[in-house]
C-alpha cells in the first residue's frame, strides 16, 4: 500500500471526498479552504465526481456545527450534498474498519470514520485518489492529492 500525495487527481472518473476536504470547502477561516475550492473546480471542470460515505457527511455535518456554526452545516446538508455521491458502508466494510481502527488507533489518532473511509476507498473504490487533508489518510497508505 504506497500512499501518494498528488497535486491534481489526474484521470480518475471519481474521488473520495473527506470531512477534511468538505471542512475547508465551506469554512473561509479553514486554511486549506482555498485550495478545497481550487479542487472543487478542477473536478467540475474536467467532469470527475465525487463520493462519500454516510459517516462522512454525519462528521462533518457535526464538525461544522460545533466550529463553525448552524447556518453551515446547514448548507452542507442541503446544496453541499447535492452532487455528491453517498454511499452506505458495507457490513464487510465496516467489519475490516473495525479491525483497522484496532490495529492502528492505539499508535495514531486514528477516527472510527476515517477507518470506515480506508475500508471503501480500499475495497468497493478500488483505492480511488482522496480530497483530503487529514495526515491520516496518507498513513493508511490511501493517495491523497492536495
């Protein structure tokens, strides 16, 4: 599992979006907020679509609340989902994130989410690229491109 940190998702068809990558889309205090939306439009652009999982959109959701407000969240319930494709952790999925989050979350600070996350990019994704700005995610060995 050689993790790769790209400056562009190159050919992919779609990428995993993060809490991360969501966060700073929305939140203009973020600092990596102007390059969330510099990926935003260079997938728009070149027609690559963007995933998530239902664990995502909950963190995240609750993250904006808590930093940064209702009115937010908000948003990113209603219009920040709209092109998103959600999708609902397997039972196998969420099994392999529970081994996961055992083996590597006494060493890191590794999220029962971001667990669940490696688990679908790994397996149903094919390791598909990642917006991401969570260190995690390159530990797990997941390419990110930032």
């Amino acid at each position: 599992m050689a993790s790769e940190v790209h400056s562009s998702h190159e050919s992919a068809r779609e990428v995993f979006g993060d809490t991360s990558f969501f966060y700073a889309l929305l939140n203009l205090r973020d600092p990596n907020h102007a390059r969330a939306l510099e990926l935003s439009d260079e997938l728009a652009t070149d027609g690559t679509g963007v995933c998530t999982t239902w664990d995502v959109v909950v963190e995240t959701a609750a993250l904006l609340r808590y930093r940064a407000g209702f009115e937010l969240a908000k948003l990113f319930l209603t219009k920040g989902t709209q092109d998103v494709r959600v999708m609902q952790p397997l039972e196998t999925e969420r099994d392999l994130a529970v081994k996961v989050f055992l083996q590597r979350s006494r060493e890191r600070t590794l999220s029962l989410c971001d667990a669940i996350s490696y688990a679908v990019v790994s397996t149903r994704l094919d390791w598909a690229p990642c917006l991401s700005f969570d260190a995690d995610f390159a530990a797990l060995g997941l390419t990110i491109f930032r």
